[in-house]
C-alpha cells in the first residue's frame, strides 16, 4: 500500500496528490490522509469517477484517512 499526507493542504492540492499517486502506482491501493472533509468529499468523488472502491478508515481528531482500492482487472 502507498501512503500519502495531504493534511494542511487546502483544495485542489488533496486531490491533484492523489490523483498523481494513482497515476503512478495504478495498482496499488492508496492511503491518503488529510485533515478536511472538503478534501475527504473531493478526493472520494474523484476517485470513485475512477472506479476506485473508497473507504475511510482511522477517523479521530479531524484527521481522515481514506483507502482507494483500485478497479479489479
């Protein structure tokens, strides 16, 4: 799995990160952990468009981290 942290970033910046990892690693699942629900809902939207299965997981304290689990093949 490949983690990202796009906390403190503020929008597009969440959503361009993930997308550039799921570019890169198109295979593999990704955690991305942020500290907006603006970014948790952009990120979610985009990579569902994606086809990617998005959960969240590990929500305390204002920080989500969302797991992007790419289309089986």
């Amino acid at each position: 799995m490949i983690e990202i942290n796009v906390s403190g970033l503020s929008c597009p910046m969440p959503v361009v990160k993930a997308k550039e990892a799921m570019d890169k690693y198109p295979e593999q699942t990704i955690g991305v952990v942020m500290d907006s629900e603006t970014a948790k809902e952009n990120v979610s939207r985009m990579a569902q468009t994606k086809k990617y299965t998005v959960s969240v997981t590990d929500e305390s304290d204002d920080r989500f981290t969302l797991l992007l689990t790419p289309p089986e093949k």
